[in-house]
C-alpha cells in the first residue's frame, strides 16, 4: 500500500552559516482516513520513522523525501556576495501551516513498545495471583468446619485468623468409668470397660468414636481399639451409657484410658481422656 507524502515548499536561507536548500517540513497524509499531519523534516530522520495516525491508529513506516530545487546562476550571486548587503528571508505562507507542529503524529519506538508490554504482563501477573489467592482463601473460609472436622491441624490456623471452630462432642466428658476383668463360661479373661457420657451443653450434641486404650505394667501400650456408640446424639444436658469389651486380655495389663475422637488432640484431649485401673475379678463374666 503506497502512503501519499506532501512536502512542503523549500525556502532559501540566506546566511553567512549555511549555504543551499534547507527542508523546513514535510505534510504526512493518512492513507485510510486521508489525515493530514504537519511534520518537521528532522523528526522523520535520514533512515525513516515508524508513525501512527492518531485519527485512525494506521501505522507505516515513513521515508524521508527531499527534493532540492536546483542553483541557479542568480542565486550563486546571492550567496557570493552575502557578506556584501543583507538579504530578507522569505516568510513561509500560512497556508503552508493549517496544523500545529507534531499535533497529531506519534513516533513508535520498538523500546518502549516492549516496555510498555512488559510491564502489562507484570501487573497481568500480579492480578491473576492475588485473584487465586482470594478463591482460595474465601474457601477457606467458607469451608472451615468441613476441613477441620477432616484435618484437625488446621484448628489452630483457624484460631490465628479468629475463626471459632465447633467441634462435636467437645462438651462431652465420661463419668464413673469401670475397667473390670473376669472369666467368662469358656475359662478366658475378658476385659469390661463402662463409663457414663455426660452432655454439658444445653443443646443436642454428636457423640464421636470412642477409643480405647490398655497400657501394660511396663507403661507401653498393649493394644487400642475404637467403638461406636449405641446412639449418635445426646440430649442437651443428658446422658448415655458406654460398654465395650476385650477378649483374653494378658495379665499384665495395668489401666485403660478412654477418650473421644473429637476430630483433633490438640485442644481438648486432656479434658476427654480418661485413665482407669483395671480391677480383676473372679467372678465368671456373664
């Protein structure tokens, strides 16, 4: 596509310090939307410049293009004798300019093209991370007693950011436990372990697993089990037996500690945790 250029007139300078043609500007004319543009001729360069049409956003790289307008034998006179009588320069009309100068042309620099990408990119970045940062924190959030009740360590973060976590069955504690052995019609010991569960909250709480623990009389653990309670909820304020048993427990077993699987030992396992000594007797077990 051809880009119709429109040099100005070319005026003589009459100085002691230059000699010649001198190009004052040159008019760049849009080939899309025919907008015209007034230029200085230094602004294009001897190598070209890359410009913009601001009315349109086209874009060509535009050539330098002076014409000089040959000597004639008058105007050698002129320049030799300049030191002789003063010469008027010739004003250039004001047709020549209907525009401010550069008013409406924008040299592109491939530089500043980059920079300028550069650091779109960068604040792209930047958005992108924190707009992650803030789906994955609002689940957080929103989330919290699910992803405590599944990953109990995740308790104590909550409580930095000021989340309070319910746990269920924290208001939860055993009374009156009983750890009992006897011989059941077969000849074997079994192991009777009984608590009552008290409901101190003054609503309807979820009763969790129960684990079970034997510590031998060396304080090693002989064995643990879990034990799912006969009813899930207690009544606020209510209570409900425990039983569980052991089958051919070994005679060197000392106590059993009972507690709540509450989801987490952090918090609360002192508090729901409860120790018994293992009382033997001969009576046949029922």
């Amino acid at each position: 596509m051809l880009f119709s250029l429109y040099p100005v007139k070319i005026y003589k300078v009459h100085s002691a310090f230059s000699k010649g043609y001198v190009f004052i500007s040159m008019i760049l004319t849009c080939d899309q939307c025919q907008s015209r543009y007034l230029v200085p001729g230094h602004a294009i360069g001897a190598e070209g410049k890359r410009v913009r049409c601001t009315g349109c956003g086209h874009e060509w790289v535009q050539m330098p293009e002076e014409e000089a307008l040959p000597e004639s034998p008058e105007e050698k006179i002129q320049e030799e004798s300049v030191e002789e009588r003063p010469q008027e320069i010739e004003p250039i009309p004001e047709s020549v300019n209907p525009e401010p100068e550069m008013a409406a042309v924008s040299v592109i620099s491939g530089k500043a093209e980059q920079k300028a990408g550069g650091r779109k990119g960068v604040f792209a970045g930047y958005l992108a991370a924190a707009m992650v940062f803030f789906v994955i924190a609002g689940g957080l959030i929103a989330a919290h007693e699910s992803i405590a009740r599944y990953w109990p360590s995740s308790i104590l973060f909550y409580d930095l950011v000021g989340l309070q976590t319910e746990i269920e069955g924290e208001d939860l504690i055993f009374d009156q436990p009983k750890a009992i052995v006897a011989l059941n019609k077969d000849g074997v010991n079994i192991l009777t372990v009984q608590a009552n569960i008290l409901n101190l909250s003054r609503k309807v709480s979820k009763v969790p697993l129960i684990q079970t623990t034997m510590i031998g009389t060396d304080g090693r653990i002989v064995d643990r089990w879990l034990t799912e309670p006969e009813k899930n909820l207690i009544e606020k304020e209510g209570d409900m037996a425990f039983r569980t048993t052991y089958p051919e427990i070994s005679d060197d077993v000392k106590e059993v500690n009972i507690k709540f699987i509450l989801g987490t030992a952090l918090k609360t396992e002192k508090r729901h945790t409860l120790k018994t000594e293992v009382s033997h007797e001969r009576e046949s077990h029922p």
